[in-house]
C-alpha cells in the first residue's frame, strides 16, 4: 500500500497514512508514540461511487489538476512552541524598606541587570522574571517573599534542555546560619533573605543548591551573580576558586564525604559572588557619585560591556582592580561612602566557584 508522511493530531508525531484514502470510512491511524488516533480524510458519496465529496474534509482540499487530495496550508500540524527559550533569568532585588537595614542600592541593581541582559546579551523581555520589593509594583507574584523567590527559582530551571543559558541574579542581605547537616568545611550555611525573612525565614545554599543546580542537564549552563554578604559559596558549588593579587589561582575542593552530590547533572553552574563566606558587600554611589548600587553588580556589568570575550580569570581582574581602586578614592572623594566591615578579610573581594575545575584565563565567559 502506498503511504505518505503525516502528523498525529494528537502528539505530532511523524506517521505513515495511505496515500489514497477514500476508501476508509471513519478509520483513523494509532499513533505509535502517544497512541491517539489520527482520522483519515471521511469518505462521502452523495453523487454516486465514484465522486468523492470534500465538504466534510477536515484536513484535504479538492485538488483540480492532481489525483491525490492536497494539505492545506493553514491546517498543516507542527509541533508546539517551546514554553521555554533558550535564554531565561531570574532578578530578586530586595531592599526591605526604609528601616535601619534597608539597602538603598538593590533596586537599581535589579533594574541595571535587566537592561543589561536584554538590550547587551539579547535575553528576551519574556523571559526575565524580575522581583522587587519596589513599592510600586502592585503584583503579588512579583513580591520576593520567600514562596515567589522559591517558585521563581524553581522556574528558571523547569524544563531546563541542552542550550539554554539561565542567569540567577540576587542583590539583597545575605546572612549566615548554623549547618546542622555538617557539610560545610566552617560550619556555616550561606543564606539568601526574601523580603520577609524575619517571619518566613531564609533560603540556604543547600535549597539553592537543590533547586537550581543539580537538575542541570549536560550542555545547558548556568550562572549566579550574588551581590551580598557572606555569598562565596552560596550556591554550594564543589569547587572555589582562590586568586592572589598576581594572579597566581588554584581551586579549594569544597565537597565533603558527609553531604550529597552538590554538582550538576553535566552542566555548568558558574557563580560570581561579592564577597568570601566571611565577607561583606557595599552598597556605594563612589562608582556614579549619583545612585547607589552594589559594588559587584556595577563592576560586573562594566566589564562585560567595556571588554566583550573576557576570560573567567580576566573579569574577576577586571573586577578587583575596578573596586580596588574606588575603595581607594582614584574614582573621587565619595570612598568613604563603601558601609563595610574594613576588619574582614575578604571584603568586596569579587569571588568565583563553579561545578567543575577550569582554567579561568583560557575560558571565556558567554552568557
């Protein structure tokens, strides 16, 4: 029997239909894959056994100079869009009010990550879910209370494929908490606080970890840029990067026989964060003399934007050297607007960890 290439209606799946079929009266073809039945074309003999009636075909059109009936284009079946791009991001800016531990900077970080995703690196307007505690926004669902930011992150990986590049971006407090499940080389979990921490309480790295980094699968990357304190393995990634001021790096194995498997499952997870375990983030206008905005969140997007193809090694360079010389007073006089501990050892000392070990000057950093 001869037979042609089609899809099931149900599934759209690739099957094989018989070329001719008016002889099928309400038959139809199981698909192999979904088992729906596709319909053949219905056949209808109002004039006599040998002219076939068009009028109740769903599917064909009467063809005027061809024996077998013809798609028509409007009704030819594809498969579905993808509910997922293969760019996607998440953005909590939080800044807690107007109290003694509001941060003034958050939101325009928020906003600064945002432009620069979409307008620079070309990720798709829908496919950013921003949350701010801005009061203007009237949305619930874009509130970072601690159950959006845990469905937001649960988002950005759903469904997650070979390709997609997803961006995690938090500026907000950063805390630290006890590790009771005694997996973390000093004794701390490394928190992130929604905006109603004191009642709801914090997301740690172990639940960051869970939900954004181990379902990645081979070929689909992921990056954090964490712009808080305490945030230097606050993805609880195996590996972390130490760099000295020459530029001499080794990796530190943060994995311990007592925890599971912190990795992913083949991808890439890349986390930049302000500050060490032990460290703090500013909160400064030095940078503008105008708005206020994290310190890692401006040196990270200057450097993307002033020197494309920059090496994992060459941006946290960069990066230092840019804070280094603020704190420093070569960008103006406001240097004394950094709020920092200056008695912690890795304060606003941009830091890297990642999945895997690589050689951050030969690697470049695509987003």
């Amino acid at each position: 029997m001869a037979t042609r290439r089609a899809r099931c209606t149900q599934c759209s799946r690739p099957i094989l239909v018989p070329l001719e079929p008016y002889g099928y009266t309400n038959s139809s073809i199981k698909c192999s894959g979904c088992q729906g039945a596709t319909p053949l074309v219905q056949t209808n003999y109002p004039y006599g056994n040998n002219t076939p009636s068009y009028n109740n075909c769903p599917t064909y059109v009467r063809p005027e100079q061809f024996h077998y009936p013809q798609p028509r284009p409007q009704c030819v079946l594809t498969p579905p869009p993808s509910a997922y791009g293969n760019k996607r991001a998440v953005i909590f800016g939080i800044s807690y009010g107007n109290d003694d531990k509001s941060l003034k900077g958050s939101l325009n970080d928020a906003h600064c990550m945002k432009y620069f995703l979409t307008d620079k690196l070309g990720f798709p307007r829908n496919s950013i879910n921003m949350l701010t505690d801005d009061p203007d926004e009237k949305n619930p669902l874009r509130i970072p209370t601690k159950y959006n930011m845990r469905a937001a992150m649960r988002w950005l990986v759903e469904g997650c494929k070979p390709g997609d590049s997803m961006v995690f971006y938090f500026s907000g407090h950063g805390s630290r908490a006890v590790d009771h499940s005694m997996d973390e080389v000093d004794g701390y979990d490394e928190a992130i606080c929604p905006v109603d921490y004191e009642h709801e309480g914090k997301i740690i790295d172990d639940e960051i970890n869970a939900t954004i980094v181990r379902p990645l699968p081979l070929g689909a990357k992921l990056h954090a840029v964490l712009d808080t304190c305490f945030s230097g393995t606050a993805l609880d990634l195996p590996f972390m990067c130490r760099i000295n001021r020459k530029g001499y790096y080794g990796w530190e194995d943060h994995r311990s026989h007592r925890a599971g498997y912190k990795g992913t499952r083949g991808g890439l997870a890349v986390c930049i964060s302000a500050c060490d375990d032990d460290g703090s983030a500013a909160d400064t206008s030095a940078f503008s003399g105008m708005e206020r905005t994290g310190a890692l969140t401006y040196s990270f997007i200057q450097a993307m934007q002033d020197k494309p193809k920059l090496t994992y090694g060459n941006l946290l360079h960069v990066m230092r050297s840019k804070i280094r010389e603020t704190k420093e007073g070569i960008f103006g006089q406001n240097n004394q607007e950094f709020h920092m501990n200056t008695q912690q050892q890795h304060v606003n000392e941009p830091q890297l960890s990642c999945s895997e070990k690589f050689d951050i000057y030969s690697k470049t950093i695509v987003l």
